[in-house]
C-alpha cells in the first residue's frame, strides 16, 4: 500500500469526515471577501466587502475607491503571512466558503471590524459586533455613505433613488421599526432573531431608529 493510499484511507474515515478541512498556504487577494490558496478560490464566510469597482463617499460627500481599498487593506493585512481556512461549505460559483485565520487573527472578523466589509446578515450574523463597533468609530466605508456590497451588484448606485432607500441602513440608525400584521409596533436590534428576516416599509408607517430610547420615545417596543 502506497503512503498516498493510506493517506486517503486515514482521511475518508468517520473521524477525519466529521473535521472541516483546512486549506493552508500563501494567500493572494481578489477583492475583500475573496482570497485564492493554491488555485482554490475562497469567499470569507459571514462578511460582504464592496465590489472591485465600487465607489463610496466619504465624510465630506467626495468619492473614493471603497472597493479597491477593501481589497487593499486585506492585502496589507495578511502580506506575505500563511494564511489557513477552515471550509464550511461552498456557494453557488463554486468557491469555498471559510473562516480563514493568520496566526490567532480572524480575517473575516478583522475586516469588518475596520470597516472594510459588512456583516452580511442574509447568511450569517457572526460578525454583527464587529460592525457595529466600525459604525461607532466611523471606519472604513462608515465614514461616509456606501451602497450595501449587494445591492451594487444588483446595479444600486449613489446617484439613484434604490441608493436613498438602501441608505437608511448607514450611520447608527440601524434599529428596524415594525409595524405587525395586528398593528403592534415593534423594533429589532442587529443581531436578535427576527432582524435579518424583518423588511422595512417606510410608506406603511415603519421606520429607522438610531436609539432604543427614540424607538420607545416614538411608541414601538423592543422585540420578545
């Protein structure tokens, strides 16, 4: 028996089946939520950084390469580090999907909480803390106004009105005021059960508050 053959016997067994397996090596970076290991392309797992071509404003309502930058700042950080993932799946082009670390450091979680991506609630709510600890300190693309990475790529730009709507989730008024079924006003914090899945519509009465006490102020009670 070959050492090739064992190896793989060793590795399809039950035990090794059950551990996420790891790709290891010299990372290079496609843009800010996505890194090649060996030829294996990977999207990190829980984030969403803007898009190669996207453009941001900042503090003083002037673009900037916010896509560039993301990739950029990803780049500086990992330099010429062994990078490791651990995969969790693959999404629909094919990628792995991955927690991916350099030494003790949480790339994924580094990159959001630098303002450099988002926490993309539509799959995962890992990093919520971390984005809202970039909001606070205004970094990254929370210096200014941005398009969320998703809707960039379903054509949202800064000059349109899908941008104005998109918006109202920027700077700290991410609290979603809703309105039920019953009429009973409800608000949702980042990170609770029913955030990600609740839908604001403003035309209905519902809204964005930026603090617990304007939320209670304006009649809607925190969600059970």
């Amino acid at each position: 028996m070959t050492r090739l053959l064992a190896l793989l016997l060793i590795l399809s067994t039950p035990a090794f089946a059950a551990e996420a397996p790891i790709l290891t090596g010299r990372a290079s970076v496609v843009d800010g939520d996505t890194i090649e290991i060996h030829g294996n392309r990977i999207r990190l797992h829980g984030i969403d950084a803007p898009e190669s071509g996207q453009l941001c404003l900042d503090a003083r309502n002037r673009k900037w390469r916010c896509g560039q930058k993301s990739a950029q700042a990803l780049d500086k950080k990992i330099g010429r580090k062994t990078v490791s993932c651990r995969i969790n799946g693959r999404d629909r082009y094919g990628r792995h999907i991955a927690n991916c670390y350099t030494g003790a450091t949480n790339l994924n979680a580094w990159m959001v909480q630098n303002g450099w991506a988002i926490a993309y609630l539509k799959y995962a709510q890992d990093y919520v803390a971390q984005e809202q600890t970039a909001r606070n300190r205004r970094s990254g693309i929370w210096q200014g106004r941005f398009v969320q990475p998703d809707q960039w790529r379903k054509g949202a730009r800064l000059s349109t009105d899908a941008v104005a709507r998109a918006d109202t989730r920027q700077g700290a008024c991410v609290i979603k005021g809703n309105i039920s079924s019953k009429g009973k006003r409800i608000y949702h914090l980042p990170g609770t059960e029913w955030y990600s899945r609740t839908r604001i519509s403003e035309h209905k009465g519902e809204r964005w508050f930026c603090s617990e006490a304007e939320a209670r102020a304006a009649g809607w009670r925190k969600a059970r």
